[in-house]
C-alpha cells in the first residue's frame, strides 16, 4: 500500500516560485506513483502567494491555509498538519522557495514505508548531500547551531527544516517551537523511533528573502534551551531520538 503522506509549505511573499514549485512537487507525485498531498499554509502574503495557490488547486494535488497575518514558520508547518487530510499517515514540512529538493522526496515515503524507519530527513551534512550559494558565515552559523544541539541526537542534520515523520509518531507530543526550527522539535521529542537521512544539496533561494536574521538566532537559542531543559530534567519523550542512519 502506497504511503499517503502531506507536506506543508509554510509561506509569505513567495509569489514569484510558488506555482513552480506546486508544479514540480505534483510532477515527483506522478512520477513516482506518491500518494501525496501539498498543504500551502501562507500569512496573508501582500503579494498574492494564498490566491494564486487557491487558483492552482483544480490542476494539482493542493490546498491553501490562510492565516490572518505573519504568525511564524514553525507555527505554520504545526496549523498545516492540523489542516492536512486525516488520511495522511505521514506528515512532513519543506520551504517554498526551491531551496529543498523535491527530488529526494521519494525516497524519503520509501524510508517511511519500509516500516523500518519513523522520520526521514532531508539532510546537508551526510555524503552526498551539501549547501550552494551560501557565504562564509551562513555556513559556519549552520555548522555552530549544530554543534550546539549534537548532545541530543546522532543526527548529523539536525537543524535540517526538509523531513517527513509518521503522524502517530507526533501524537500526545508537545511541540513548542520558538522561531523556524521545527525540525529540531521534531527530532528531539517525537516518538518517531529510527530516524534516516537522505542527502540533498541545499540551494539558497532563488526569489523571495531568507528568514534567518538576528532575531531568528536568539530565539533557536531559547528553543535548544527549553528541550536541553526538558531532557536534563527527565521528560524524554522519545525512546531512541540517537537512532540515525544514512540513505
């Protein structure tokens, strides 16, 4: 039986890549035989991005959550599992601007399938995988952001916002983002059990801005703060969170 699976696209002011990018998802669908739906959930983006997502969804396996205003990334990817199909078995997130791989989506279902693992992971730092286009010190804020987070898990991409996780490994869980990474909620507290990494080479946005500023640093801080908390004081609500392997 075929995975059905959801993955949302939390978005503002991406207008100028959206429809491509619902284009070349659907294409990977059809290609692959994925059962699997795009959940668009955007900000009241001034630019249009929610309606021309609404047009687009007689052509393509696509629906749009609207929200009244700029209420955040992690936040996004959490309302879109809420507003994603019942059916869907695994829910995952990807940002709307090109710069994750639609192509390794296949073989991130087929990971989940196989019944061996719970959560597949778009990931960077794996052999195979890589970042174009990013400056020097983007890169070494990736790489120290890991570092910091490292104790908590084996895997080597753990800042990676590019995953798919089995939706019973999300129940009874409380995610609390602060900021964009809700990738590192996920790892470190779903009950996703074995975890696999699928390399891609991350491509820095072609339109639109990046979200990374200043502030979204101090609050990754707070966030590794909170589950360093809770780990430290001995709510572990993942049984094998280290469990990793490399696709």
């Amino acid at each position: 039986m075929a995975l059905k699976f959801s993955f949302v696209v939390p978005t503002y002011n991406e207008a100028g890549g959206i429809e491509k990018l619902i284009a070349t998802l659907d294409d990977v669908f059809r290609a692959n035989a994925l059962d699997g739906e795009i959940v668009v959930v955007d900000d009241n983006s001034p630019d249009g991005t929610g309606a021309i997502v609404d047009a687009l969804a007689d052509r393509y396996p696509v629906r749009c959550l609207h929200r009244p205003g700029k209420m955040g990334l992690s936040s996004g990817v959490i309302d879109g599992w809420k507003f994603a199909r019942t059916e869907s078995e695994a829910l995952g997130a990807m940002d709307g601007d090109f710069s994750h791989d639609p192509q390794i989506i296949p073989a991130m279902v087929r990971a989940l399938e196989s019944g061996e693992y719970g959560l597949a992971i778009g990931s960077r730092y794996v052999p195979g995988g890589g970042i174009r286009n990013w400056p020097l010190r983007r890169k070494i804020t990736s790489l120290v952001a890991i570092a910091l987070a490292k104790p908590l898990t084996r895997v080597k991409d753990i800042t990676s916002g590019f995953f798919l996780v089995k939706r019973s490994a999300l129940a009874g869980v409380d995610l609390d983002p602060i900021g964009f990474k809700i990738g590192l909620e996920v790892i470190a507290k779903a009950r996703y059990g074995k975890a696999t990494e699928v390399p891609y080479v991350f491509q820095d946005r072609t339109a639109g801005e990046s979200k990374l500023n200043s502030g979204e640093i101090t609050n990754y801080l707070r966030q590794l703060r909170r589950i360093y908390g809770l780990k430290l004081g001995g709510s572990r609500s993942n049984g094998s969170p280290g469990a990793t392997e490399n696709k």
